[in-house]
C-alpha cells in the first residue's frame, strides 16, 4: 500500500514526467543501438541482381520564390561546360517546371471528373518575357484551358536567357496534363 500512496504522489506533483520522459528516451535509444539504424542520415537501399546500391535522401527546404528564381538565375549562368544545346534543355525544364509549379487543378473539374491535355506554345524573347501564348489543341472543358492560361500568367515573369545561348526568342511547345489519381 505504501508504494502506491508514494506513486500516487509523484504522479500529482509531477515528477512521475521525468522519470517516464528519460525512460521513452532510453528505450529508443536502446532500440536505435539493437538495430543499427541511423536517423540522421535517410537513406534508400535498392537490390538490383545481388547489387546493392544506397542512395541518402537531402531534406530540401521551401525557400521564397525570389531565393529560388535567384538560385536558377546563376545555376544557369553558371554552367560554363555545358552544350548551348544543354543550356537550352536546361532553360526550357525551368520553363515548364515554372509553370506546373502553378498550375491550378479547378476543384470544380476534379469533382465532376473532368480531365484532358491543354498543348499550347508560349513565346519567350531573351528577358524571359512572353511574346505568345497559343493554343495548339484545346481541352473539352473551358475551365482547364483558362486554368492554362493562368498558370502561364502566374509563372512570370521567367528568368533571362543564359547570356550563351545565340537566340533572341524561344518557342516553346507545353502539354498541360489534367489528370485525377
């Protein structure tokens, strides 16, 4: 009777937390030890014919979209060894992963179980500015064609051409995939 009046009190004054506190911790520790895994560092095994290959995984932070356009600005004025073929490659991904970046599904579409393909083309001169906008094959739904429209309108301003790449103006040919999972 003695020890549960004197575990009584320690759980109405709190000092029941500690104890409980420190012994989670030192059950997972334990545990990390046994198993031999190490959570600092997120890593992928893939066994492929008796080979295995690791892969560690990088947390990637959200950083402000000025950083961010900054960041892809001197990535691409930076690559000095690449192809003017590659620097084109390059240039274009960024102009399409802009704008998937901002493509907005409408939640009304989804609902109705509306999908389909927007292909357009949108024309950049060398400020990164758009000269065009045209669509080549229009969606069934109005409302995913002007959500294409708007996802274009929302990614600009896009970045400058890389200074080694020749041209003055870049078409570019997008298709705008709106699909339910």
């Amino acid at each position: 009777m003695e020890l549960l009046e004197k575990l009584y009190i320690k759980i109405e004054t709190g000092r029941l937390v500690n104890y409980l506190s420190f012994l989670v911790l030192l059950i997972i520790s334990v545990g990390m030890i046994i198993s031999g895994i190490d959570f600092s560092e997120p890593v992928i095994y893939e066994n492929t014919q008796n080979e295995i290959k690791r892969y560690i995984i990088q947390k990637v932070s959200r950083l402000p979209k000025i950083i961010q356009e900054a960041d892809a600005e001197e990535k691409i004025e930076k690559e000095d060894v690449l192809t003017i073929n590659d620097l084109r490659k390059r240039y274009i991904a960024y102009v399409i992963s802009r704008i998937e970046q901002n493509k907005i599904y409408p939640i009304k579409e989804q609902r109705l179980n509306h999908e389909g393909v927007v292909k357009f083309v949108i024309e950049l001169d060398r400020k990164g500015d758009v000269l065009k906008f045209l669509f080549v094959q229009k969606s069934a739904y109005e409302a995913l064609n002007n959500s294409t429209l708007l996802s274009v309108s929302k990614s600009q301003p896009f970045v400058p051409f890389p200074v080694q790449l020749p041209e003055d103006k870049m078409r570019i040919h997008i298709n705008m995939n709106y699909c339910l999972e």
